[in-house]
C-alpha cells in the first residue's frame, strides 16, 4: 500500500515541492526514510512512533519505507515529520488518502503529538497557493501563513486535531493573521536627543530618503552610533509588498515572532567578529545571512575597520546588485539584499588621531593604516562619507533643538513619495542607474561642471561620480524641486569628503 502528501524543501526564496510516499511491505517490520535525510530527518521515525504511541495508534507489523521525492535534492530540518506522519496514516487509512495527497505540510512533531513551531511557514503557504493545495502547519505558524490565504491554511495545535478534522469529525478554524505597529524602535530614541551633528543629522536624512550608504567616521563618544539607533525612527513603514518581501526571509531564517508581519524596517548590527558566511548567508542550507535580513532595512556595520577583510569585500556584490548570490557544495541559491548600508569608523585604532592634546607618537600613518583595511572598492560604493568632530562639553548642556524624528520622518516620506511618482516600479533614487539616471537625474551644464571640476579633485571614479549625481537627486527630492541645481550638487560633494 502506497499514499503520499507533500511538503517543501526551502531553496531560497522558492521552496520546491516534494512528494513524501510511504509504503508498507511485507517482512521484518522497521522503519526507512530514504532520500538523503540528514540527522534531523532520520530521526523523525522515532518522534513519530512516539507520538502515534501517545494517539493509542500502533504501527503495522511490516517493513515501512518513507520516500522523499526527489531522491537527489538534499533533505534538512524537522519540519518533515507532520508530511511522514499524514502519509503513514494515510497508508494505515487512519485517514482518507485523498485528503492527504491535497495536501501541502510542514510541522515538528512533539513525543506526545503536539505540533511545534518551525521556520519558512510563509514561503510554504506561498508554494501551497501556488500549487493548489492545502497547507497543514503547526498553531504557532498559523498566522504567519495566514498572509499567504488563511481559508486554505489548517493549523491544528496536535496531531489528533489534524486526523479529526480529515476525517469530518471537527472543524478547526482559519487562523487570522497578525500585523505589528508601524514604528517598533524604542518610544525614548528620538533624532532630537542627538546634541549638535546637525551636518550628520541632514546626512541621515538623506540617506533615508534615497536609500544612500553613509559612512561616519569620527573619535570615540562622537555620537555615530547614537545616530544609527535613530536611523530607523526616520524611515518610512514598509509597504505590503516590501514587509511580504522582507518577512519571507526572516522565516526562512526563523526569525518571526508570533507569526506577525511587521511594518518597522529591520535594523541589522552584526558584531564585528561576523564571518563572511554569517554576513552574505551560507552555512548549513545556504541560509540568508545579515545583507538579506537587512533587506528593505539598515545594515549598520559598527567599527567597520575591526571588520576581517574578506568579510567586508563580500559585501561588494549585494550593495552594488541589490542580489547576492550563494553556491555552496550542496545548496546554491539567491536572496535580495537592497539595505542601505551604514557604517561608523575611528580615524585610527586609539581614536584621537586628529586630537592634539593626545598626540600619539604613531601620527599620521596609524590613521591611514587603520582605516586602509577597508577596500578602495568597498570605499567607493558609499555615496557619502562624513567626518563627525567630538561634541564639546558645552554642547550636552543645551536643551535639546532641531527638528524630531517625527518631522524628519515626514519629509523623508514625502521625498519617496516623489521617487515612487517619478521612478515607478518601487524604485529609489540609489536604484537608478544607466539611462534611468540620465532620464530622472539631468543635470544642467552648470552642475555638470562642478561634477567634472569635484571628480578632478576627489578622484572620483565613474561609481562615484553617479552616487553623487543620485545624492543631488535625493536632495532635491527632499527640497521638492523637480530639477537637480547646482546647489544640490554643492550639498551632495560637502557630504562626500576624502578620507
């Protein structure tokens, strides 16, 4: 006897649909899963004799065999047991086999038959709709799959409730799902808090607006990483397709709380001990690393520099392509990855390179050696590069001035809305380039002289000179000018200094 059902094995942002068969022959009872199962997998057979044990359900005296097709794709994760133990009862014809070849599942199976949470229960709810089929899912993942259809979406808390509602005993009811509060950073982080840096501040701004990589560098208690914390209280909620988009990956990495979509734009800060893998995805599964999970987001890359080299020149291809993509031995897949990309650096290791009251006797070329274990490539891929002074003593005392995150917020939103009129397809100014940058982005005589004298005089290369040209777009875009002036170009070469 023979019955299958189905369930996904996570490739990227496309999960591919396998067939889970069981048959029982007859000879010396066991129990074989083939189709190259890892640890995980090989164990289900014993969680799930457990938990059919707990359901007074006894397995069959015979040899049974659990197929994962296809053979050849590699096999990880717990999420296989519910698919192993709906196409077992199946078999047994503890429920109707109809019903379980309609049906797409994936869950953890408990010892006494409870289902547990596991990771990518939105992408399989997005293949389940694809492909017409039912998703079944443990509770705890219901109203995250719910986004995808919830009238097509059965998640039961145990695996008695799952055969009860098969078999037209019960009913168990759609889940609902969730959506967080638009703003999630803390209520007390507040760009006003930040005393002077008005010129840091205004970079942030645009930064937010274009999506623009911004690149601080100044002495330790300069404020640079007190302005990350308040990037992300200046940018815009998510739309429904970026929040779909960037809650995709964060199940995938079973990041999700709740099951909730959220509206906040994530703020990613690795450790600077992060290791490649950890930062463009890989490991086990080619699973999205911090450069996807930013996605739509901020990437803040504190102490750049203590970064290892090779960590910060894989970061080259996602911040130029907005795509990076993985191949590894067993897995090869790609994730989206536009974030915008900001960092904070010391001008040398001790930090008080430019300070004269703390001359240190390796000036200048510590300052140079230190900040040269960024690449000139990676470099050059930030569209402003800031040198923030240390705030006087006197400065703290002031009463806080300047305007509120709120009010930034509000004109950064204003400054997209203009991107998205004008650009179309979702598209910020840091996402122009070619003939859409000559279309959106003209520059009258005037600024392209001042351009052509700045690349003489910075050394721009042509990546530069076009990060410019977006910044003065964004620029303008923040002052509501349909035309980029000289004045926008002036403001984008001040926020461009030379290291």
């Amino acid at each position: 006897m023979v019955a299958h059902c189905q369930t996904v094995a996570f490739d990227g942002m496309s999960p591919q649909i396998i067939t889970v068969e069981c048959a029982l022959i007859a000879g010396v009872p066991g129990f074989t899963i083939v189709g190259l199962p890892d640890k995980a997998v090989s164990e289900a057979r014993e969680r799930l004799r457990a938990a059919l044990a707990s359901l007074s359900l006894a397995l069959p005296a015979k040899k049974i065999t659990i197929n994962l097709a296809p053979a050849s794709l590699p096999k990880e994760g717990s999420h296989y047991d519910l698919p192993i133990a709906l196409a077992l009862l199946a078999a047994i014809d503890a429920i109707p086999r109809d019903q379980a070849a309609g049906l797409l599942a994936i869950g953890e199976l408990a010892l006494d038959g409870r289902m547990l949470h596991v990771k990518g229960a939105l992408p399989a709810a997005l293949a389940a709709a694809e492909a017409d089929l039912q998703l079944v899912c443990p509770a705890a993942c219901g109203p995250e799959a719910a986004w995808s259809d919830a009238s097509r979406t059965i998640a039961p808390a145990n695996l008695s409730d799952v055969i009860a509602h098969l078999n037209g005993q019960i009913c168990v009811p759609a889940p609902a799902p969730r959506r967080t509060a638009a703003m999630q950073a803390p209520p007390d982080l507040d760009m006003r808090d930040v005393k002077g840096q008005s010129r840091a501040k205004r970079a942030l701004e645009i930064a937010a607006a274009g999506r623009h990589n911004l690149l601080l560098i100044g002495p330790p208690g300069a404020g640079k990483s007190m302005l990350a914390a308040r990037l992300q209280t200046i940018m815009p909620p998510m739309t429904a397709r970026e929040a779909l988009e960037t809650s995709i990956l964060h199940s995938l990495a079973g990041l999700t709380k709740d099951g909730a979509i959220p509206q906040a734009r994530p703020f990613r800060a690795p450790h600077h001990t992060a290791s490649m893998p950890a930062l463009v995805g890989g490991g086990r599964g080619a699973g999205p690393g911090e450069v996807s999970l930013a996605h739509n987001g901020v990437l803040f890359l504190d102490e750049m520099p203590e970064f290892s080299p090779q960590a910060l020149d894989s970061l080259r291809q996602p911040v130029e392509t907005g795509n990076v993509s993985i191949a590894r031995v067993h897995a090869k897949t790609s994730y989206p990855s536009k974030f915008l990309l900001m960092a904070a650096a010391n001008p040398c290791r001790c930090g008080h390179l430019a300070d004269p009251s703390r001359a240190c006797p390796r000036a200048p070329g510590c300052g140079s050696t230190y900040i040269n274990r960024i690449s000139g490539p990676l470099i050059d891929r930030f569209d402003m590069l800031i040198h923030v002074p240390a705030v006087h003593p006197s400065e703290l005392d002031q009463a806080p001035t300047g305007p509120t995150s709120a009010e930034i917020r509000a004109r950064v939103t204003a400054a997209r809305h203009c991107q998205d009129q004008r650009n179309g397809d979702g598209r910020l100014n840091a996402d122009l380039s070619g003939g859409l940058l000559d279309k959106h982005a003209p520059l009258c005589d005037e600024s392209r002289a001042l351009l052509a004298r700045a690349c003489d005089t910075l050394h721009l290369s042509a990546r530069g000179l076009h990060r410019l040209q977006r910044v003065a777009r964004s620029i303008a875009d923040l002052a509501g000018s349909p035309a980029i002036t000289s004045d926008h170009i002036a403001e984008a070469l001040w926020h461009r200094e030379a290291l």
